[in-house]
C-alpha cells in the first residue's frame, strides 16, 4: 500500500529495512549505479514504488551533481580554534573541486531551522559535514529524513550503524599523556578534562586511568575534574585543584585552551612550569608551540579530520563505496617545554604556608 501524502518521506534507511539491503545499496539505486545486481536493484524500486518514494529535489541534484553545494554544520558557537581547523580541513578538501560550502547554524531559533529546512526541501545542498553531532541532532535527523548524505566529526553522543564519523584516537592519546608524564617521574598526576558526558572526554580519561593502573598508581578520585573546554571555567578548577591537602606534581589537561586557565592559575599562585607542575595538553593548536613555556600536548589531527570526511562525504554524493563508517585518525604526542621531572616534594598547599 503506499503511504499517504500526509505522511513523511521513506528515509533511504527505512527503505533498506524494508528491502532487506544496506542504507549504501539504496543510495547506489537512488544514484542509478550500475554496480547493483539486477534482482537487487528491482526489489529496491518494488518497495520504493509501493510506500510511495519520491525522490525530492536534493536527491535528484546529488544524483546529477546540479548543487555543488554543501553544508558545515557546528553543534555549537564558531568561534574557536578547534571549530575553526576543522573547518580548514574542509575547505582544503574541496579546494581541487568545484563543490562550495556554506557556513549553517540555526543557534536555536525557530525562524533559522525553518530556513535551513527550506533550504532542504529545495534541493540546496549536496551533502552535509557535522561538527559535534549525535543522533539527536536537529541537523542530523532531517539530513536522515530526506536522504541527504552526511558525514560527523567528533561525534558529541551516539550515531545510527551506518552513521558516517570521524574522529581522533583519544583514548590511546589519553593514555600516551599519561604514560608520558609517569616516564618522567610523576605519581601524583591530575587530570582535568572537558564535559564528562563527551565521549572524547570518556576516551581520554579511560586512557588516563589505564596508564596509571598499568604503572600501578592507585587512580585518586580527587584528582579528576571536569570543566567545558574553554579557558575560564578550567581556571576556576584547576584552583580547585590547587586548594587540595595534597597537590599533584603534573596534570594532563582535555584541551589546549583549558590550558590556558590552567597557566593562568598556577601563576597567580606562583607555581613555576615546569619546574614545579608539568602540564600536557591535547589538540596542539597553533598557539600551543608560543604560549610560554611552550606547550607539550597530544596532536589532535582537527585539520586532517575535516579533510578526511570532506572526502568521505564527496564519495557519498558520488554514490561510491566508503571502506567503513568509523574512522580515527591518530593522536601522536608532542614534546615541548611544559613537562619536565618532578623537582622536589609538591605534596603541600603554598597557600598554606606561613
């Protein structure tokens, strides 16, 4: 029976569900690709033709390549770093191209989803690359609704099985922070990292705890805070940190511009870097190499990331096969002048001190 014009469109995945084959498989038939087996590809448009399956403009325009547009959506404000090389990544990925991208963000408002929905349904863009994403994306369902190919960069929560992602090896990057600071001589290493229900902060800490299990480091709850990651609220907690009976000799921190705060804090207390706290970072963004002492942190590839699901997402609107639909790019760590070996006994509070 097909549906009635009340309802709301098949998604390719709902269609795939329904014929028994892959969301790709569908798009391959939506993108009439020869690489389909015929009995395939008539079971795929006996269900489309029998639940009614139109193909709304933006597919025919990735079918036939007349949009050359894309999307860069950010789960959040533009206006840091880490949005900002992701972005870099993007439009070096599409520099050898003729395909555009725009900048969307609804910031919430009622007016701009209804414009960027429109934008849509008029077959506007090709594709879609998603900053800090999950599957209870405003942006990510719609993009699921109507078919339209996507590809997620830091995934902020879960995705579909078929969800398209890239990120970092964070976890390994966590735990080569940690293990890095152990080599040098650290046992009482604190960790403060971005928002706790972030699966790059989960990773992250899993690497860090890890690394201290496998030194045989007792892991010190009192140790771990969280923080957003921006500069002023890491400040706020790493002078909470600092208040402890017993203050850490180093600290691994969830991102270069926590560190930031962090620098801020220990030298309002006086706190020499790295002579008396070590401090490591993670993302190794421009100004990490000119903040002084000059920074040691984990590489985070955000560039490398853009450019890797530009690429994806191109293959997608061309209808061609992606080896798989999580990848991580790799997190080596880079040393500077913020860690050093412990000098000394830092077990005491200055602030306790006569």
């Amino acid at each position: 029976m097909a549906k009635s014009p009340e309802e709301p469109p098949l998604t390719m995945a709902q269609i795939a569900a329904v014929a028994g084959v892959s969301v790709a498989t569908v798009s391959k038939v939506i993108n009439q690709r020869t690489d389909v087996a015929p009995t395939t590809r008539e079971r795929v448009e006996r269900v489309m033709a029998e639940r009614g399956y139109m193909l709304n403009k933006a597919a025919r325009s990735l079918r036939k390549g007349n949009s050359g547009q894309i999307d860069f959506l950010v789960g959040q404000e533009l206006n840091s770093y880490y949005a900002f090389e992701i972005l870099r990544g993007v439009e070096e990925a599409l520099l050898p191209t003729e395909v555009r991208m725009v900048l969307a963000s609804t910031h919430a408002l009622r007016e701009r989803e209804q414009q960027w929905r429109q934008r849509l349904s008029e077959g506007a863009i090709d594709g879609a690359v998603l900053v800090l994403a999950d599957k209870r994306s405003l942006y990510l369902q719609e993009l699921t609704r109507r078919g339209i190919p996507f590809v997620v960069v830091d995934p902020f929560g879960e995705l579909g099985p078929e969800d398209l992602s890239v990120s970092a090896t964070n976890w390994s990057g966590g735990k080569l922070a940690t293990a890095y600071l152990l080599s040098l001589g650290h046992r009482r290493i604190a960790a403060l990292m971005g928002l706790p229900d972030h699966p790059c902060t989960q990773d992250r800490i899993a690497g860090y705890r890890h690394a201290l299990q496998e030194a045989g480091v007792p892991v010190d709850p009192a140790l771990i805070h969280f923080a957003n990651f921006h500069a002023e609220q890491a400040y706020q907690e790493m002078m909470q940190i600092l208040a402890l009976p017993e203050m850490p000799t180093a600290i691994f921190v969830g991102s270069d511009e926590q560190c930031l705060g962090v620098y801020r804090a220990l030298f309002e207390r006086g706190i020499a870097v790295p002579g008396a706290m070590s401090v490591i970072g993670f993302d190794n963004m421009p100004y990490a190499e000119w903040v002084t002492p000059a920074l040691t942190t984990i590489h985070q590839p955000l560039l490398e990331m853009g450019r890797v699901a530009t690429k994806l997402l191109l293959r997608l609107i061309a209808g061609e096969p992606v080896e798989s639909v999580r990848i991580e790019l790799a997190t080596p760590l880079i040393k500077r002048a913020s860690c050093a070996p412990p000098q000394g006994n830092l077990i005491s509070n200055p602030a306790s001190l006569p």
